[in-house]
C-alpha cells in the first residue's frame, strides 16, 4: 500500500542521471498523491532507457530543457507552479572538470540561480521547499586521523567541479537569508548503484572489467570514499521531507570509509567468483588535486530521523555488479 507524499507539485531537475531517477522510482512505487515535473536535458550521462522507466504513469511529466536557460525555467516554473524542487541537475564528473570547467559553471552555478530566481515568486505558496543536492567535496579533503566532515564545517573545495557545487550552495542559502525562501541543502557521500554513467569509478571497475580493458588506479589507491548505495541516499531524503524543514542542512553518508584500492578489490572478488571474469589493474597518475580522504558525520541526520544509520555495503556492492552485467548496454541507442 502506497502512502500519500507530504508534497503534492515536485519539480526536480536531473531527474533522467543516477541520483535524480532513484527519487523518482522511489516515489513512483511507494508514494501517491503527487505530481513530477521532471526538467532534463539529457546530457551524455543519461539514457532514453530511463526515462522509458517512468513514462507510463499519468502523474509523470518530462520536459527536454536545460536549466542555465532562464525564460523556458521561467515559463515551466509559472505553468507547474511546484511547492517542492529538487535540485539534482549538476555536471559531477571531477576529471571533467579538470580539463574544462565551463559546463559545471553553466550547470551547477547558472542554473542553480535560475532556478532560485523563477521560485521566488512561490515563496508565499503554501509548503514551499528549495532541495538542493549537493556533495561532500564542498568540504575538501582530511587527513586520516580527522573527524568526519560535519554540517557546520567551512567550506574549501578543492575541484572546479567541487568548487562550483559550493557557489550553488552558497547561492541558495543566500536565497533563503535574503529572500526567506524556505531550503534543505543535503551534502552527500559518494554514491554507487544501478544506472550510474560509466566515467564513474565503481561502473568504471564492472565495465572495463566486461570489455577486458585494464582498470585504471590514481596514484597508490589509498584515496579513501565514503560510499552509500544510491536507493539508501533518495530514502534519506524522502524521510527528510517529510519532516517540517523551513532551513536548514544535514549530511547524507554511507558510515562506510574504504580506501580506493580496496572497493576495486572488492568488485573484482565479486566478478571473478560469480562471474568468472579476470579484472587487471594498472597504476597511473594521480589525478591534480586528489582529495585524500571524505568522511560523513551522519548524527545531525541521524538524531533528526530518530533512527540509527545501518547500511548493508556489501550486499548493494553484488547487486550494483550484477546490474551493470545485465545493463551494460544500457547506455547505447
């Protein structure tokens, strides 16, 4: 039996990449009374096969547009009139960044602003709520013996990816200060599970491992991830909204420290004695500016959710690898 969802117009942006369909799947199979908005532009990191997902249900609507354009963000905020968005839109992948920051300004800083600027005419509509979606790496980095990166932690990105995700967070908190816009700003781990682009380290690990291509290790492999399986992170943030939230901000994170080296070891033990296939690694160099360790401090959350977080790593590790073994293709057209 379906429950009835606290918001009724969710607007969410991003909603075709890896973290933006795991909410709305999660919606769509356990929640009624709602409708999405769904605002994608469907970059290289998604696939026609997931928007297929939800196209059979009559409370989903998609819209192919691109957030850094502000009239048609405008125009679809003033058609739909949301009383929840959700900001999953973002260029995220670091190497990317790296060699061109451009696209992560557009996305993640323009678009967050355009978003801002077509909700506040939706201030005063009842139960109005900003998501924005954002990333542990707006903290930088620690060293080993540092404690867990916490909410009221300064900012001090490291990446033009991670430090375009700490403007648009700046932005919307400003937002909320100057204009009273009611926000939730959730900085999450790394995640991993199904439908996830394969630049990613973990789909990296699965599909170079199909193709027999040698899986490519930054530096010693000691960088070390908090990791949270995807479907763990949008049930988080279901829970949240269901909480009266006017401003505010929580960590959302695996409690699952492992050191790079050791999650492909993981995998390759995985596709080796269910699969019968021989993953190889070879070492490279490091990436500029590789962030040494992230940690999440999940107490704020935690407490607020009167719950103890308790994860199952290894068991959504297998059934991340045995998606990828079904759905390799998942990508092609």
């Amino acid at each position: 039996m379906t429950q009835e969802y606290p918001y009724k117009k969710i607007l969410i942006t991003g909603g075709c990449g890896f973290i933006g369909s795991s909410y709305i799947k999660t919606l769509i199979e356990n929640y009624h009374g709602f409708e999405v908005m769904n605002l994608d532009i469907m970059t290289y990191a998604t696939s026609q096969k997931t928007l297929d997902l939800f196209e059979g249900h009559d409370n989903f609507q998609h819209s192919h547009s691109d957030i850094s354009d502000l009239e048609t963000v405008k125009k679809i905020f003033t058609t739909f009139s949301p009383n929840l968005v959700v900001n999953f839109a973002a260029e995220s992948h670091v190497d990317n960044s790296i060699y061109g920051a451009a696209p992560f300004i557009k996305s993640n800083i323009i678009g967050t602003f355009n978003l801002l600027e077509a909700s506040k005419s939706l201030i005063d509509n009842s139960n109005f709520l900003f998501h924005q979606i954002s990333t542990d790496e707006v903290f930088g980095d620690l060293n080993a013996d540092d404690p867990a990166f916490k909410e009221d932690d300064p900012y001090d990105p490291s990446s033009p990816y991670s430090a375009s995700k700490a403007s648009s967070d700046m932005l919307v908190s400003a937002w909320g200060r100057t204009y009273q816009m009611p926000y939730l700003i959730t900085n999450c781990s790394n995640n991993f599970g199904p439908r996830q682009y394969k630049e990613k380290l973990i789909p990296k690990i699965i599909c170079n491992t199909i193709d027999g291509i040698e899986i490519p290790v930054y530096g010693n492999g000691l960088n070390i991830r908090d990791w949270i399986f995807v479907d763990d992170h949008t049930e988080t943030i279901i829970e949240l909204h269901k909480k009266n939230i006017q401003s505010e901000r929580f960590n959302i994170g695996g409690n699952n420290e492992i050191a790079n080296i050791d999650l492909i070891k993981d995998i390759m033990k995985i596709l080796e004695l269910k699969y019968e296939l021989s993953p190889k690694i070879k070492f490279v160099e490091d990436r500029q500016g590789h962030d040494q360790r992230y940690a999440i401090n999940m107490n704020k959350t935690d407490k607020f959710l009167n719950r103890k977080t308790d994860y199952n790593f290894f068991n959504n590790l297998e059934v991340t690898v045995d998606w990828y073994m079904q759905n390799v293709n998942w990508w092609d057209e």
